[in-house]
C-alpha cells in the first residue's frame, strides 16, 4: 500500500503527541526546547540520507511510498527524522519524571568506554563498508566529545532510555525492514541481521538520539540559566 510509511509515521507518533498534554510530565512544555535540536539533527542525518541514498547505501520500496520526494528522498523518510526523535525523547522525559534513581558516573563512563571502544573497533575494521564507517565513525565522535568534553551529567539517564527506546524500535523498524520498505545494499553494511533489521541501525539510532537529546538539555539548560 503506497501509504505504508507514512502510516508507520503516524502510528510512531500520535501517542506520544497526545501524551505530551498530561499534566504529570507536560512535554509539552518542553517542545520550545525540542524543535531547535531536531532542526539542526534532522539536517546532519537528511544531509547524510541524501549521499546514502545517492551512492546506493539503502533505497526505498515504490509499493510503500506515496511518491511525493523532497530533496531526492520519500515524503516519509524526512518525516521519520521529525516523528522518531520526537517520541524518543518523549520516552527519555517521561524516564526523567517517573524514575529518579540514574546510573552512577562510573557506570556511566564504563558504557561510554565500552562504546567508543566497540564503535572505533567497527569503523577500523568496517572502513570499506560506508554504513557501518560513517555510523560507528559519528558515534564515536560523539559520544568521546559528550563524555570527555562537556562531561554530559545527562548520559546515564540516556542510556536507560535508549534501552527503553530499543522496544518501538523493533515494531518499527521491524517493520521498515520485513516488508521491505527500506531496501539495504548488504555491500555497505556488515550484512549481520536482528531479525531483518541490519546491526548498525541500532546504532544509527543511537546516534540520532544522543544528538537530539543533546540540543534538548542543551536548549533547556540555556534557558533556565
């Protein structure tokens, strides 16, 4: 069915929409502190879709678009940079409001070691292969600069949430990559499957939520300053 994407779009975020109102967390009170975040995020990652896509890294399904393009991609996939971010870092402020306890420093800097470590591992041995290079390669860039530069006291509490995350991630993406919707060349990933989504989207996705969650306590923090 041609809008297949973008009814997993919808379905991605009309409840964490509808959720932001509650007066409990009230996210919705917080979006002012989202949408610059998601610009400048949603830029770098449409910036690096647009060559994927050029240079042959994934295509998308003609049977489950609608067909409208913008800047060379599906409706959809610039939609997908907008809905997921948002419902994620829904996830991520309701974790803040409901759970109070948070990972120690010491764990914290233990899983970002153990990361930066995995992904720099990756990308040396994964150079040839454009997905896995480049989404290892920003991970670890970005997780070394949150980590060692700004001392991001938010990290832990990232963690847990991208865990927490990790459930709707494989209804979605399950999904994307099943039917198929998105369509990977295997020459440019690792070709490792869970399930039908590759390995390096899990930290695709890492990526893209640290990155949007970063302006988040960044915007929020300048603002309350």
């Amino acid at each position: 069915m041609k809008y297949t994407y973008l009814i997993i779009n919808l379905l991605t975020v009309i409840f964490p929409v509808a959720l932001s109102f509650d007066k409990r967390v009230a996210f919705a009170k917080s979006w002012k502190y989202l949408w610059p975040g998601m610009a400048i995020t949603g830029l770098v990652f449409l910036f690096w879709d647009v060559l994927f896509t050029v240079y042959g890294v994934w295509s998308f399904n003609e049977n489950y678009i609608t067909g409208i393009n913008f800047i060379g991609l599906p409706l959809e996939e610039v939609l997908f940079f907008l809905t997921v971010p948002f419902s994620c870092v829904f996830i991520y402020a309701c974790l803040n409001y409901y759970v109070k306890w948070q990972p120690g420093y010491v764990f914290t800097r233990m899983i970002g070691n153990l990361l930066i470590g995995a992904s720099v591992s990756m990308l040396a041995f994964n150079y040839t292969r454009l997905y896995t290079a480049v989404t290892f390669g920003l991970l670890a860039v970005l997780l070394i600069v949150l980590l060692y530069v700004l001392k991001a006291e938010w990290l832990g509490r990232f963690y847990m949430a991208f865990v927490v995350s990790l459930i709707p991630f494989y209804i979605v993406n399950g999904i994307l990559t099943a039917w198929p919707v998105v369509l990977y060349n295997d020459a440019q990933n690792m070709g490792i499957r869970v399930g039908t989504i590759p390995f390096e989207d899990h930290f695709y996705s890492m990526a893209l939520l640290i990155m949007n969650v970063a302006f988040f306590e960044y915007f929020k923090t300048r603002k309350t300053a």
